[in-house]
C-alpha cells in the first residue's frame, strides 16, 4: 500500500514543500537548478553602528550574477529601497 506524503506543521495545516523566491533584480523566479542564486541579508543598524535585529532580505538570480551585474543591482536596489523608506512606501 503507497502512503501519500504531506508536509504538515505542528497545528495539522499543510505547507509547501518548496516555496520560489523571486529576483530583487529582475522580478523573474529563481528556479530550484539555479545554483547560481544568492540570498543576502541586509542588517539594520542606527546612528552608532549597532545591530537592532532588523535586516531586509535580496536575491539575486543566478542570471544578473553571471553577466556581472550582481553589485550594481543590488547596489541600485538598496538606493531605491531607501529613497522608499524616506517617501513612507
């Protein structure tokens, strides 16, 4: 007899198993074979340089990295992240 597997957490509501990220970059998804990807956490820090248990989280796709334009994406990402923050978005 063939059991069905099902990802379950503690409360019994059934979960993914694999839940896509998406490009900060290129808004494309980053598929599971994409080893080229990366995940970066930003830490928050205030006026003195101290941790305050704040990070904001980018990916970047295996794409944007290998045609080398991994650090001005996310360069231009953060830029506009911030000019955001500063509006109120």
């Amino acid at each position: 007899k063939k059991q069905d597997c099902i990802m379950q957490n503690s409360e019994g509501q059934t979960v993914d198993l694999y839940i896509p990220r998406k490009c900060s970059a290129t808004n494309r998804l980053i598929q599971a074979k994409d080893h080229g990807s990366v995940q970066i956490n930003i830490a928050h820090v205030d006026a003195n340089g101290t941790y305050t248990g704040a990070y904001t989280t980018l990916a970047l796709c295996g794409f944007i990295r290998q045609n080398g334009a991994g650090d001005s994406a996310l360069t231009r990402i953060w830029d506009e992240k911030q000019r955001g923050e500063l509006r109120g978005q």
